[in-house]
C-alpha cells in the first residue's frame, strides 16, 4: 500500500476505506466513525494522508493523527 487512504460512502449506505486509485475497498463500515477510526490507525501506520469524501461530493482531509 503506497497511497493516500480515502473514506468514501457506497450506495448502500455503507462507507468505505480504498487506497488511492484503487476501486476495491480495503474494508467496508456500516458507520462513518468506525471507517474513520479505522483508516486513522492505518493511514497512522502507514504515515499516508487521508481524505473523508461526503455524500454530497466535498472532500476534507484529515490528519491520521485526529483533527481535519
């Protein structure tokens, strides 16, 4: 894994971590919190960068380490 992680929201209403480019998720989430806690772990791992898509299609990056 070399790219920034993206926690993104599928159609069924589920949310999900992917590396950048990639389209299959590394994991799947019935909630925003957990896909995030856990992206924060890896992205935190991994020192990569990390990005919180909204349904609405606004992106905020945040810090692995907590705050946007």
């Amino acid at each position: 894994m070399s790219g920034d992680l993206h926690i993104v929201p599928n159609q069924a209403g589920a949310w999900e971590v992917r590396e950048n480019g990639e389209l299959d998720p590394i994991s799947t989430f019935t909630s925003e919190r957990q896909a995030v806690d856990f992206a924060r772990a890896v992205a935190r791992h991994l020192q990569c960068g990390l990005a919180l898509h909204r349904a609405d299609g606004t992106v905020e990056r945040l810090d692995a380490n907590g705050g946007a």
